[in-house]
C-alpha cells in the first residue's frame, strides 16, 4: 500500500477513534484497514495507536505523527484543486506552430477570439513552413498539410481537405498564352513551393485520366505568400492551397489556370502531442481551431467553384 494511502487510513483512525468507523468511511475492509495499520507502524518502529477490546487511543507518537499527517494530506489535495482550477480556466503559454499563409488567413482570426474567451493563456506563435518536431520544439500543437504524422507520439486531427490550384495573373495570360493542357506548362514560367511532396512534378486527374508532367521552376521559393506576390507580379503560374489564392482569384487578380484539371488535395490537420490529459490551454485551442473552420465552411469554400471574372481555359 502507498503512503499516501497509509496516511489516509491513519488519520481516519486517528479521526474516528474506531477501526470499524473509519474502514465504514473508506469503503474498506476492517482487516484492511488494520493491516494497513500494522504495515505502518512496522515500517516506522514505533506504535502510533494503542488498542484494546473496549477502545483506541493514539500513543504521543501518534498523535504527532497524525499532525503532520494531516498537513501533508492538506497540502497534496489544495495541489489537486489548483490543478483543477487550471482544467477549468486554462493558464499558461501556448506554443502554436503554423506557416505564414495560414496564420495570416485563419490563424490570426482564432487567436483573437481565442484570446478574448481566455485571456490568461499568452500565445506564442511560431511561423515556419518546414515541419519541424513537434516534441523537440516544445510545440503544444501545429498544423500540417499532410494525411499521416510518421512520428506514433504525436496525434492527427482532420481539419479539412485543401484543393491545390494553378493560378497566374491575366497580365502573364495575357503575354504568354492560356495553357490548354498539362503538357503545355513546359513552355511556361513556373513559380514553385520547394517543401511540397515531388514538387518537380505535377500529378493531374480529369475523367478518370491522370497525367503526371514535370516541371521546371522559373522560380522556386519556400513560402507561399512570397510566391503569391510574384505571380500577382506577373512572373508566371503558380501552385499553391486554395485558401493562399482564393481572395485574389475572387478580385480577378489571378486567374485559374487548367481548371478542368484536378491535382492532388491536401489535408489540412492540427498535429499535438499523444497523451492522456492535455492541458486546457492545448485542448480549448484545437475545440477553437475546429470550431472555425466548421463555421465558416471552409472546406466547401476551398473546394467550391465560384464565379470568377475571368477562367483561363483553352
């Protein structure tokens, strides 16, 4: 038996004055209560209670021993209340790991919020488009756009799933030509995210038929916001998530290239750490995270087809 558990059972004795009231009040055996009893004072040398047929009282050991008994016993359950209190009002910092495009179109958005409904927890937002450990960088969660996390500790939760889209500005359709077909971007001025999967090459569907072509980038980057920009720039077509361009494809400020073809989705999921009890502050964030992106729709809005100014189809 722990001590804790010992301590417990003694100062209920020591309360009740009665072997039989106390194992009552404990949900326990009398045998049990009094075995517990004896392994105590065993393990200490000492006799804390003395017994007889008609009476318990505690010896001078045990009244002491009692004492600070009770101390400790008050001291462990004000700690599990204020651990309480924690689950019920998060506090703390929570360390949130994103890419820039992402934060800036729907991160941000539920930090607010979430900050005007909690506003005891600090939020420390880490940009970055690689992906990182989510352990080793002490990250509380993250979102990713891919199926599968290799790593058995850490947890996938579902978002959404993105529609990647080939996009370019009508200034550069208008210079260079609407490809008509897969084949044809070889001839043109590719703006290319380096940390995306096999991203030399690109993988369409249409009726059943898929075709893979590769590409060579007129320019490569490693941010989508900066390759966004550029072919807001007129450098040429890029490829980026649906939720990166779907505002300028709105405005008419890009134009949707080779829109009866389809390339692979991706899946937006937050990623934390795989454990038992997660901190208020991580779980309230996720229920927040999934909660917006349920609201506003966003996985038919990304996959939806509005009506656009201009397509550019052949």
């Amino acid at each position: 038996m722990d001590r804790f558990t010992e301590l417990e059972v003694f100062t209920r004795i020591a309360d009740e004055a009665s072997l039989t009231r106390a194992a009552d009040l404990l949900g326990l055996s009398v045998s049990g209560v009094s075995r517990c009893l004896t392994s105590l004072e065993n393990r200490l040398g000492v006799r804390l209670v003395q017994r007889t047929t008609r009476q318990l009282s505690l010896t001078l050991e045990g009244e002491r021993f009692a004492s600070k008994a009770r101390e400790i016993l008050g001291t462990l359950n004000a700690a599990e209340e204020s651990i309480s209190v924690v689950k019920a009002e998060p506090l703390g910092t929570l360390k949130v790991g994103a890419s820039l495009a992402f934060s800036l179109l729907h991160l941000l958005p539920v930090i607010r919020q979430f900050k005007i409904d909690h506003p005891a927890v600090q939020v420390d937002l880490q940009i970055s488009n690689r992906y990182c450990d989510l352990i080793e960088s002490g990250l509380d969660l993250a979102i990713r756009t891919r199926r599968v996390e290799a790593d058995s500790s850490v947890t996938m939760r579902k978002l959404a799933e993105v529609p990647r889209i080939l996009a370019a500005s009508p200034a550069y359709l208008e210079a260079h030509g609407v490809p008509g077909d897969p084949d044809e971007l070889e001839h043109h001025a590719m703006l290319l995210y380096t940390l995306s999967d096999d991203w030399e090459n690109l993988t369409f569907q249409r009726n059943g038929v898929t075709r893979r072509v590769a590409v060579c980038g007129e320019m490569t980057c490693n941010d989508g916001v900066a390759l966004k920009h550029a072919a807001l720039d007129g450098m040429g077509i890029m490829v980026q998530p649906a939720y990166v361009v779907q505002a300028e494809l709105e405005a008419g400020r890009l134009v949707e290239v080779l829109p009866g073809w389809r390339l692979q989705p991706l899946t937006m999921n937050v990623a934390f750490p795989t454990r038992a009890h997660l901190p208020a502050r991580t779980r309230l964030f996720i229920d927040a995270l999934v909660r917006y992106v349920r609201e506003n729709d966003l996985e038919q809005a990304w996959s939806s087809e509005p009506d656009l100014p201009a397509r550019a189809s052949a």
